[in-house]
C-alpha cells in the first residue's frame, strides 16, 4: 500500500508540475514588466528543481510519471490564449498563473488525503510544490 500510494502521490506531483511549466511557457512571452518576466522566470526554475527531484524519486519505483490531463490541459492552453488575445497585460497573466496555482493547491491537497500511505519523500515534495504555489499566488498579487 506505501508503494502504491507513493507512486499515485509522485504522479500527480508529476502532472502538477508539468501543467505549471506549460503555463508559465505560455504567458511569460506576454509579460510587459520586468519584474514579472524575472519573476515567471524564477518560478520556471523552481518548478524545473522539484521535477528533476520528482523524477529521481519514481526512477526508484521504476515508474515513468504521468502527464497532465489532456483535458486539463486543452482547457488551460484555451483559456490562456482567448485571455491574452482580449487582454494582453500583466494583470491577466496573473490572474490567470493565480487560477492555475489555485487549482494545482487545491488537487494536491486532494491526492495528500487520497494517498495517506505514501512515504515521507512523496509527502514532502507535493508539500513543497504546493508551497511554490502560494508563494507564486502572493508575488503574483501586485499584478492583479
């Protein structure tokens, strides 16, 4: 049950993180303030620092990941280009990577009580990405 439970958690993290770099390679071109740019750019390198760990962690359960709903997915990608095409501004981009990061949070917390049994590094780790999550809500509300 830990082993399951822990690759479950790891997967989810796996899509997570996945989806979060998709949308910040989608608006970042579309940011206007330098700030936000160095911002979205840090961001990118957080996300890409968890993955890499994330991916160390199910090469020891000998298990690929998992990519992000293709649903999911299509829906983000839709709404990030109809939002810009209307409203090209730094103001919609945090507004949308705030929706994002909302949605991230509140999934992750879901699969932490789905997958109870999963070991302390899985744990730990969707733990952090949920943390990059609110802090990139809280450096994304000057934009708003």
């Amino acid at each position: 049950m830990i082993e399951h439970d822990t690759i479950e958690l790891l997967r989810e993290c796996d899509a997570g993180i996945q989806m979060g770099i998709e949308a910040i390679d989608e608006v970042k071109e579309y940011a206007s303030s330098p700030d936000l740019k160095r911002s979205l750019d840090e961001y990118l390198g957080e996300y890409a620092s968890l993955q890499g760990e994330m991916q160390s962690l199910l090469n020891d359960y000998n298990d690929e990941g998992k990519d992000p709903n293709p649903l999911a997915e299509g829906m983000s990608w839709l709404k990030t280009k109809t939002t810009l095409a209307m409203k090209k501004s730094d103001s919609a981009i945090a507004d949308l990577m705030t929706d994002g990061c909302n949605m991230g949070i509140k999934s992750l917390n879901k699969y932490l009580n789905q997958y109870k049994a999963a070991d302390g590094k899985a744990k730990d780790l969707a733990k952090r990405l949920i943390s990059l999550s609110e802090r990139q809500i809280e450096g994304l509300k000057k934009y708003l």
